[in-house]
C-alpha cells in the first residue's frame, strides 16, 4: 500500500530529476518552443518540495492536490496548467484515503491523464506530453519499472512526429525531428516514481 509519505518522496524526487534535468528540457524547448520548459518546472518543482516539506498533508489525495495547486501558481506557460491538473484531478480521485493500493492510484492517475488530454485537446501522437504520460499509465498496471520504461520511449518516439497541438504545431514540418520536451518531462515523473518504489523495497 502506498501513504502520503511515498508520495512526498515521489515529488521529492521529481523535483530532484527536473533541477537535474532542466537545462536539456530547455535545450529541448529551444528549436520548438519558448526555450523556458526546463527553467519553468524547475521553479515549479522546487515549489512543490519546498511546499510539502513545510506542510505535510496526511493523505496521498491531499499530498497530490497540494503539490497540483502549487504548480499552476507558480509555473508559467503552459505546463503549470497541464502539470497541475494531472496532479490536482489524480489526487481528487484518491479521495481521502490514508493509504492506496497501487492499482487505485493507477486509475487515479488515468483519470488525470484524461483531464490534461481534455484540457489541452491532445491525444497521443499529437507530439506533446500524452505521448509519455499515456504509455506509462497503460504499463503502471504491471509495475512501476514498466512504466518508467513506458514513458522514456513514448518520450524518445515524439523524435519523428510532427506537432499538432501547442508551440510547436505553428511550426508545421520544422517540429520533425525534435523531441518533445513535455514527453520528457513527463518520463522524468515515472523515473522519479520507479525510483521511489524501488527505494521503498530496498
């Protein structure tokens, strides 16, 4: 079963990978689109853990709202929204529990995957962040090692695409050939929560 206390240290680590990460995320965003992804979620993230370190909700639901919250008011662009609303919409349908099995939270999160792709207007393939965020919700059923997987080449696989949703779709053909940096981020999300599972075993 998994408390508040995995899911704090899930978006610990998160936050952790995305300050790692934020400049290939803005080198990423760069030819396609405002060059600030990585600078934006880095802000975002550190929020987020600076937030759950000094208030610590009792429940998973609430550690997800929580941190969903503090991403839309403080993450520019587009990404604070979509980041938020996975997080926010993910924690609602958890509900008040104490604890959660990790199918719960598995369908939990699809129904906040569904509300970033109804909220953006996105589907899979449309080179955007549902490309990562799909695969690994379809694979968390089989582990969280699966989903890790799942999403890094969802993420690798936007390469080809040409973009049809966001910034880059006013690019048209130019977008070919980039990754997308929303996927990449996202597949950040799943190694930090294969991470935390696996820390928890240890």
């Amino acid at each position: 079963m998994l408390d508040a206390a995995f899911f704090r240290h899930w978006l610990t680590s998160a936050a952790a990978l995305v300050d790692r990460e934020a400049e290939r995320l803005t080198q990423l965003d760069s030819p396609i689109g405002d060059a600030d992804h990585g600078s934006n979620l880095q802000r975002g993230f550190a929020a987020v853990a600076t937030t759950l370190e000094k208030d610590a909700p009792a429940t998973p639901g609430a550690v997800l709202t929580l941190a969903g919250r503090q991403l839309i008011s403080t993450v520019g662009g587009a990404s604070g929204p979509l980041y938020g609303t996975l997080l926010r919409r993910t924690g609602k349908a958890l509900g008040d529990a104490a604890e959660v099995s990790e199918q719960q939270f598995a369908d939990a999160l699809r129904t906040g995957v569904d509300a970033v792709s109804a909220l953006g207007g996105a589907a899979p393939g449309d080179k955007t962040m549902l490309d990562a965020l799909v695969p690994a919700v379809d694979a968390l059923g089989e582990s969280f090692g699966a989903a890790r997987d799942a999403a890094n080449e969802g993420a690798v696989a936007t390469t080809p695409l040409q973009a049809r949703k966001g910034r880059a779709s006013y690019l048209g053909e130019r977008s070919i050939g980039h990754q997308d940096p929303g996927a990449t981020s996202s597949a950040l999300l799943f190694d930090a929560l294969a991470q935390t599972a696996e820390a928890g075993r240890e």
